[in-house]
C-alpha cells in the first residue's frame, strides 16, 4: 500500500462498497470533555418533602424527584428521551419491583427533550399510598435510583447512570 493512502480502522457501514470514500475521509474532531457534562441527583422524601429516615407507613403518600444539570456545549445539539426510575429490592421476603412499573405510563420519563431549549431537567412526582407493597411485618427494601438518555426511539441508551441510595423499611 503506498505512504499516501490512508488505512480505515474499520468498514464504512453506510458505504461498504464505495472505495472513494475511504480516500477522501477526515476524522471530526470532538472537544475534551468539558464541553458534554452532567449532574444529576434523584430523591425519595416524604409527602411534605422531608427525607423520610428508614420507615415509610404503605398508607402514605412520597415523592421522588429527579434532577439533571447537563453542562457544556455539546449538549445543545442533543435531543433524546430521558427514563428515571427507582428500584426495590426486598431484603428477605417481598418482592423486587422498579417504580416505574407501579406507575402510569411514562411517569417517570422525559419525552422529546431537546438540549438547546433545556439544560436543567427536574422530574418530580407524588407516589400515591398503597403503590410500594409490605408484608403484615412490613418489607424492607434495597432502594436505589437509576437514568437513561435515548436519542431514538427503541434504541440503546447513549448516557446511563445510577445511584444507592437507601435501605427502607415500609409497613
């Protein structure tokens, strides 16, 4: 192969077939990473906005709140649909939900977001009583809060991201 010809590391998947391409490419290059950066935090408190400590009564209602600071310029070129969610794992006996799946449809998610209309992101919502189950001895749960950014439908999620965040008792 002569000096001047330029080695692709991988194959074109839009022109698999069309070898000009190959000798006219030139990478993009992207800014360091202070131009895409993010922030987030998910909450669980109760109904008057106070973290709850460890025991939560199944008859009251909570509210769980999700917030994203996306900062950098990068993100203004971004859109996508963001999902929240909180996870529950029983310690012992009950059974391991997601939130999402006691909610209505879409409760926890950010449809059609476009980063150069919003840079900061605050999902809040109110857990109506009776969603989170407990046994008569009550259920304590590995609690957890989890996010994802999809930019087209059906897709893989190009930003993920988790966080512990408690163990709680409800009864």
């Amino acid at each position: 192969m002569p000096d001047n010809e330029k080695k692709v590391p991988y194959p074109s998947k839009c022109w698999p077939d069309d070898r000009d391409w190959l000798d006219g490419k030139t990478e993009l290059q992207i800014p360091p990473s202070s131009a895409l950066r993010a922030y987030w935090d998910a909450d669980l408190t109760d109904a008057f906005g106070i973290p709850p400590g460890s025991i939560i009564s199944v008859q009251d209602p909570f509210n769980v709140r999700f917030r994203v600071e996306l900062v950098g310029d990068l993100w203004h070129c971004i859109c996508g649909s963001w999902c929240f969610d909180f996870m529950f794992t029983a310690i012992g006996e009950g059974p391991d939900f997601n939130l999402s799946s006691k909610l209505p449809a879409g409760a926890l998610d950010k449809k059609d977001w476009e980063g150069c209309k919003e840079m900061c992101i605050d999902l809040p919502y109110t857990v109506p009583a009776g969603t989170v189950p407990a046994d008569a001895c009550g259920t304590l749960y590995d609690v957890g809060a989890k996010f994802a950014l999809r930019c087209c439908e059906g897709d893989r999620a190009i930003v993920v991201g988790y966080e512990n965040h408690s163990r709680i008792e409800f009864y």
